[in-house]
C-alpha cells in the first residue's frame, strides 16, 4: 500500500505541531486499510523521523521539538503490536541494542518488531545499555543473532572496542550493525571481524532473515 502524499505531510505536520491525536488517527486509517507492517514503518516512521531529523541538522526545528516528535511515534508502536506478535514463531532469538551512550531507540524498536514479525522472539534492551548488561542478556537468552542500532556517529569510534569485547565471550554470536550512524562511514569494521554484518535498511533486514531462514531449511536446522 502507497501512503499518499497527503497522508504524509498530514503526519508530519502532525509531529512538528505536538498534535498526538491527529498522529494517532492516521496511524490507525492506515492500519484499517490494512497497510502491512513494513510499509508503515518505512514510508511512514522511518521516513518522517528521517525528515525531522534532518529538519533538526539544519537547525529549522529545536531539540524540544525533534523530541517530542520522536516521543509521538515511539507512542504508536504499540498500535502495531496485534499485527506483529500474531505471527507465528520459529524459535529463533535475537537480542536488539543501542549500547551505551546511544539514546535514540525507535530504530532498534522497529528492528526488534521486525524480527517478532519474522518469527523470531526480539528481545530489545533499550537506549544506553551497558555492555556489561548486555552480555547478561546474550548469557541469558543465548540469542542466535545479536543487533547494534548506532545512531551517534560518536559511536563507531567505540564500536570497535565493544565488538571486541563480546567476541571475547561469544565468538560464534553473529552480529547485526544498523543505523544512521553508518552515513557517515564506519562500515569497513565488518571487514575486520568475521560475522559481522551490515544491514543498511528494514529491507536489507527481512531479505537477511528470508535468507536465513531457507539456509537453516536446506541445512535441517531448526
């Protein structure tokens, strides 16, 4: 399904008034249309908190309103949860999470969706976790993949650091790198350590996840 240009811009101009009623309706017109999950979240929350960022980098909009834009679509994900966890589920795990320092969570929520969408069970750890709590979770849920959400160009220069350190204690754990962060470079760290894997998009991720999946199918795994 194609969201209008209309529809769009009446979202947007939704977010940057603070109107989260008017957010809400057209999110749930979409949803009666039977909009699928990807489209929303790609040509509509992806694409809207893409704008209003970019609207903030070209200081046309203050910190106070990129945020209370960013709250507004975070509040409309759970309208999307009966679709997404009435799939059925594989038994696949995957562990979701903005490391520390990281504190814009909506792609790593729309990450985590995605996977739950696909049959997996996405375990999201939220904004600014410490590495030493989420190598307690991948202890605790002993995930089949791990996913990094890297907003803060910041971080790369640290990621580095923190891959190292859970390659130290999960060696065979397949790693999943995303966010706008990599616009800016940082993609050559999955050359350097093997199992890492950059997914530029929400299209990437599902293709990723189809392929995995056929693999494990042909392999007998699963």
């Amino acid at each position: 399904m194609t969201i209008s240009p209309e529809t769009y811009r009446r979202f947007i101009d939704s977010l940057l008034s603070g109107d989260r009623a008017a957010a809400r309706e057209i999110t749930i017109e979409l949803l009666q249309a039977e909009i699928s999950v990807r489209d929303l979240y790609l040509d509509l929350f992806q694409r809207s908190m893409y704008e209003v960022g970019s609207l903030w980098e070209q200081n046309r909009i203050s910190v106070a309103v990129e945020h209370m834009a960013t709250s507004i679509v975070e509040s409309l994900l759970p309208l999307v949860y009966p679709k997404i966890f009435g799939a059925e589920h594989t038994g696949k795990r995957a562990v979701i999470s903005c490391v520390a320092n990281e504190f814009h969570q909506i792609g790593g929520k729309m990450v985590a969706d995605i996977f739950e969408l696909n049959g997996w069970d996405g375990y999201f750890t939220g904004a600014n976790t410490p590495l030493p709590d989420l190598k307690a979770m991948i202890a605790d849920k002993k995930p089949d993949l791990l996913g990094l959400s890297v907003s803060n160009a910041a971080t790369i220069a640290k990621l580095h650091a923190i891959v190292e350190d859970i390659r130290s204690e999960f060696p065979a754990l397949h790693v999943l790198l995303g966010g706008q962060a990599f616009l800016w470079g940082g993609t050559e760290i999955i050359e350097r350590y093997e199992g890492l894997i950059y997914l530029p998009s929400i299209t990437e991720l599902e293709s990723f996840l189809a392929e995995y999946g056929a693999h494990e199918a042909e392999a007998g795994i699963g």
